[in-house]
C-alpha cells in the first residue's frame, strides 16, 4: 500500500477564514461576501483547496458549513460532484455546536443536538465521508465565580451524552471523534485521559489537534501515545507555546487563540517524533493540514505539504 494511501492530508475551511484572502476589511465582510456572492465563494474555495496540493475538505462553521454548501450548489450530489470534479473528497465535518449547547443534563438540549447530529451525519454518508469531528463544551476561566469545577461527576454527564450521541451517529455510518480543542474539557493531559476513561471506545474516538495540544499546556505527542487506538483523524497545526493559565474564556477565545499557532514546522511540535509514533502506532488516515484564518492559504497549506513529503514522510515509510 502505498504513503498516499496510507495517510492522506486535506483542509479544514476555517484555514480560508482570513480578510486578507478575500481582499475585505472584517470577517463580517467574509460573511457577508459569502451570502452575497455564494456560488463564486464556494468556487475559490474549492478551487483554491485543489491548488493547494492537498485532497481532502473538512466542512465547518458557517459561512463553510454544509447547510451552505447545499444551498450554494441546490443539493447533496451538486456539492458532491464539485468536490470529485476537482479530484478531491469530503474527509470529515466539524460540528461546533457542542460548544455554545449550555447545560448537557437537560433532555430537551440533548434531543435539540441529536436531531441536528443526525441530519449532518446523512449529509457526510452521502457525500462519501464517514466522521464527524466533534468540539467539546468550554471550560471557565479560572477564578471566575460562582466556580464550576470540573470533576468526576460532570465528566460523566458529558461522556454518557457522548457515547449516545457516537451510537446514533454509527447507526448511520458516521464516526465521532471528539477534538482537542483548547480551553475546552477536551485539551490538556488531564482532561483527555479523563473522557477517554469514560467513554465507550467503540462509539467514542479520538481527533487530536496538535497545536491546540500545546496552547493548552500539555505534549501532543506523549498525549496521542497513550490514546492512539482512539485516533481516526488529526490536525496537523503548529503552535508556538501554551497560552497563560488565566487567559479569559468568552467568545473571544478563538480570535486569542490566533496569535499562538504559526506555520507548519515553525513551532514547537516536534513532527519528527509525531511522525514516528504515528509509524510505530500503524496510523493510517486522514491528515489534516489545518491554519486558523490564513491570510495566503494556498501558498501555506502547499508549503506545508511539501515539508511533509521531504521531510517527514521518509521516516513515515
């Protein structure tokens, strides 16, 4: 079998979340050049993910998320084609709503991101792709009050909610691989080992993110380790170090989280290593060469892939 097989690399569409790409002011503008002018967006989109080098699209929020590629090209086989025209396959869909769903012990919540689960699991089956990529719930920033600590018991309220919500999803084809997203109950050491513990390893997997590994304190590499059977797609990302222990939790996050990813082979995950567990452990799959809001896309994601083929997939074979 050959590398290509083995691993292949695609894109997270937040990588083409940038005003600088779009030649706007704001990521407003973004939104809004995309509602206005919806065929022509999703066309550089998908033309730019194929100049890129890479194959494989990972949809996520909106303007990027499926609702929309569905009303920009009118169905499910239009976006499909678009995609095979330009040689390249739906890997996976991140669904983000776990993040903002509030209290996850109200049944009426649950139902809510159930149903809308499983109607973005059929879109993925029929586009080809089997994995849903899964953020999980923020934390709170420390020392906010009333404290809310996160032990045992809220773990498993969490993790009871996921492996019904992974049962349902491999009922329709689709696997959920919950994501290490910083400042999330899914990032650092602790917090990983802790729902890996508690949920079921047959409906619960695994899709590190190694730059949001480091932002939150901890090793990716020593961390995927331990977990590795769970792992059924990654992010590749770079980071340049963790973030400050009391950097504020709030809708801001994302944008704070910016500043501390980089480019690929310019921070501090060591991809030598990575590239060895991922050898030593078997690790067949998709490899996601993923930039939060990059201002050049095309040229990063390629340059990126070429460091991988010269150096990083000769110690992979």
């Amino acid at each position: 079998m050959a590398i290509g097989d083995r691993l292949r690399f695609g894109v997270d569409l937040v990588t083409f979340f940038h005003p600088g790409f779009w030649d706007v002011d704001s990521d407003d503008a973004i939104v809004a050049h995309a509602r206005a002018e919806p065929r022509a967006f999703w066309d550089k989109i998908l033309d730019s993910v194929q100049a890129s080098g890479v194959t494989g699209v990972e949809l996520t929020f909106s303007p990027f998320n499926w609702q929309d590629a569905i009303k920009t090209y009118g169905s499910v086989d239009a976006f499909a084609a678009e995609l095979a025209d330009r040689g390249l396959t739906l890997c996976s869909g991140f669904f983000a709503e776990l993040e903002a769903a509030g209290d996850f012990a109200d049944p009426e919540a649950q139902r809510a991101l159930i149903d809308k689960a499983e109607r973005y699991a059929d879109f993925l089956k029929a586009c080809g792709s089997d994995i849903m990529v899964i953020g999980a719930p923020l934390r709170q920033t420390l020392g906010a009050q009333p404290v809310q600590f996160y032990g045992l018991d809220r773990a498993k309220v969490i993790a009871d909610f996921l492996n019904r919500l992974g049962a349902t999803l491999y009922d329709r084809g689709v696997r959920l691989a919950l994501h290490t997203e910083a400042h999330s109950i899914f990032a650092g050491a602790r917090d990983v080992d802790l729902m890996m513990l508690l949920t079921d390893p047959a409906y619960v997997h695994m899709c590190p993110d190694t730059a949001h590994i480091i932002v939150a304190g901890s090793d990716p590499v020593q961390l995927v380790d331990r977990h590795h059977e769970r792992m059924i797609i990654a992010h590749w990302k770079d980071a340049i170090g963790p973030m400050p222990a009391d950097t504020p939790i709030d809708k801001q996050i994302h944008d704070r989280h910016r500043p501390y990813f980089c480019g690929f082979g310019l921070g501090r995950v060591d991809w030598p290593a990575w590239i060895r567990l991922l050898r030593d452990r078997a690790y067949e799959g998709w490899a996601i060469l993923e930039l939060d809001a990059a201002p050049d896309p095309v040229r990063d994601i390629a340059n990126g892939l070429t460091l991988v083929r010269q150096a990083l997939l000769p110690i992979y074979r």
